[in-house]
C-alpha cells in the first residue's frame, strides 16, 4: 500500500508537467494562426505660411479640437503696418482713376474757359496794335525797333490764346484712352497688393484644418518660427486603420473588399468586423531572403489596412488588433 502511494506521488509530477506541454503547445498553434496589426490614423501637420513671433497658444495637447478653431496667433506689428501702407497706396490709386475716367470737374472747366477767353481778347488787343503798328512802319513812322517788338507781342498773345485753347479742349474732352487705361491698371494693381497684404494678416491666425485630437505642440509662446515650419500635430480619428505586413505566401485568401474578424486586446478581446481597404506590395528591404541560395527565391512582404466595418468607439492609434486569416 505504501509503495502504491509512493508511485502515484511519482507519476502526479510528471502528467502535471505533460498537461502543461500540452496546453502550451496548444496554445502557441492557437496563436500562430492570428497575425497582429497596429491601429493607424491621419494626423496633420498644422504649419504656418509666413514666418513670425507665437504670441498666445490656445490648445493644449489631448484636447479635442474642431475644425476651424484658433490654436496659436502671431505677432503681426510689421503686417500691420504694410497693410495700413498698402491701404493709402490703393486709395490714392483709385483717385487718379476716377479722375481719369470722370475728367475734370465743372469747376475747373470754367476757369479754364475764362483763361481762354482772357487770352483771346489779350490776342485781339495784341493784333489790332500790331497791324496799326504795320501801317506805321510802312509811312516810315516807328523804327525797326519798334516794330519787331509789337510783332513779338503779338506772336506771344497768339501762342498764349493757342495753348489757353488746348487746355480748355482738353478739359473738355477728358483723358485719352489710354490714359484711362493706365491709370485703371495702377488702381487695380495696388488693390491686390492691399489683398495680398491682407491675406497674410489672416495668416496670423492658425486654425485647426481638421477635427480632431491634438497630439504635439510644438512651440510656446515666445519662440520665432519659419514659413511651413509644424507647429501643431493633429489626428484626424474618422479615418482610421489597422495595418498588417504578411508574406506574399499567405495572402492567397486575402482580397480587398474581404470580411476579417479581429479582436481587440485593449477592448477586452471585443471581436469586430474589418473590410480589407488596401493591398500593396511594401519596398525591397522588407522582403524575406533565402537562406539556402540554390532554387529558393525572395517572398515579398505585402502591406495590408483594414477598416471596420461598422464604426468602433475607443478604437484608438497605437492599439493592437489581432486577426485570424
């Protein structure tokens, strides 16, 4: 009876050892069968077009943002002021258009007509004396002297009535085409110029393109950035993925549009349903070499995304889920 006992305290150690083989072997083929991929999402690089000074920071990171929210302001003294520059630039621009394209005012027509008249009769005073002047010259009255002064005077009165005459014509008929022209051309350049200055006064706000989860913050206020410098990193968690590598040998079932099962380790092995989005081989480096060089060949490595079906809350970056293919 004794030794009865003494074998069984023998045996008990050594089937409790093969029951635990056994499981574990079990266990890895169970496992074996699953191929783990990783939660992926979009993030977003948010930069800033024009180089600046961060005044105030907003956000802070974890934070849930929308899309169009205020994250960070530049300092903006410099634009500013161009845009006030810009501003006298355009208005002074449009004022010489319309001035162009309306002519002169009424006002300033008659008085041009008054100067033209006054010159006219100043021309009749002047011919009348010079043709007197003439008569007198002939019976030999005056000297030459004499004449050839009221003859420049009355060429004077003439030029002064002609260009008085002009002038006052010119009112009258406004500016030429291609005065108008030019001047319009000068309005409208500087007014993109104030829209271009003002474009980068809308840049000193950073906005958030996008709503979603804020991940890196990488400046405080105080500190100078550069042009298409990130400032910001945000995930975009409605489009989300889980990516997959296997071997160009086992992707013989997988085909895009396929329904895959997978469980969520983080969500307590919560099964759902996946639909394979993508498949593409991955680059050169990520190929399994032979290790025997004589008739074997290199297996391609295939990148693999699968999207769930339905939407799964609390499936975020960074988790694993496991798949049976």
């Amino acid at each position: 009876m004794k030794m009865k006992k003494a074998y069984l305290f023998l045996i008990f150690p050594v089937v409790l050892a093969l029951t635990g083989f056994v499981v574990l072997v079990t266990g890895n083929d169970q496992d074996s069968d699953y191929i783990s991929g990783i939660v992926e999402v979009t993030d977003i690089d948010v930069a800033s077009k024009i180089p600046g000074r961060i005044d105030s920071v907003f956000v802070s990171e974890g934070e849930f943002v929308k899309r169009g929210q205020v994250l960070a302001r530049l300092e903006g003294k410099e634009i500013s002021a161009k845009v006030e520059q810009t501003v006298g630039l355009k208005n002074a621009a449009k004022a010489r258009y319309n001035m162009a394209r309306n002519g002169a005012r009424k006002e300033e027509k008659e008085a041009l007509e008054k100067l033209w008249f006054q010159a006219k009769h100043q021309f009749e005073l002047a011919e009348k004396t010079y043709n007197r002047i003439m008569k007198m010259y002939a019976d030999s009255l005056i000297s030459l002297q004499e004449k050839d002064q009221y003859e420049f005077q009355y060429r004077a009165a003439r030029e002064q009535m002609e260009a008085a005459g002009a002038k006052y014509q010119m009112a009258l008929n406004g500016a030429r085409f291609e005065e108008i022209d030019m001047a319009e051309s000068a309005y409208y350049q500087a007014e993109n110029g104030y829209l271009e200055a003002m474009a980068y006064k809308d840049e000193l706000i950073i906005k958030s393109p996008v709503t979603g989860e804020l991940q890196k913050r990488i400046v405080d206020p105080g500190e100078i950035i550069s042009a298409g410098y990130p400032v910001f990193t945000i995930l975009d968690l409605n489009d989300v993925w889980v990516t997959i590598r296997i071997k160009e040998d086992m992707i013989g079932s997988i085909t895009k549009g396929k329904i895959v099962k997978g469980k969520v380790p983080a969500m307590n092995n919560a099964e759902f349903e996946f639909i394979v989005s993508y498949i593409a081989p991955m680059a050169d480096y990520a190929n399994w070499k032979p290790t025997n060089q004589k008739g074997d060949f290199d297996i391609r490595t295939f990148e693999i995304r699968l999207r769930g079906r339905n939407e799964i809350k609390g499936l975020r970056p960074g988790m694993t889920v496991n798949f049976k293919i």
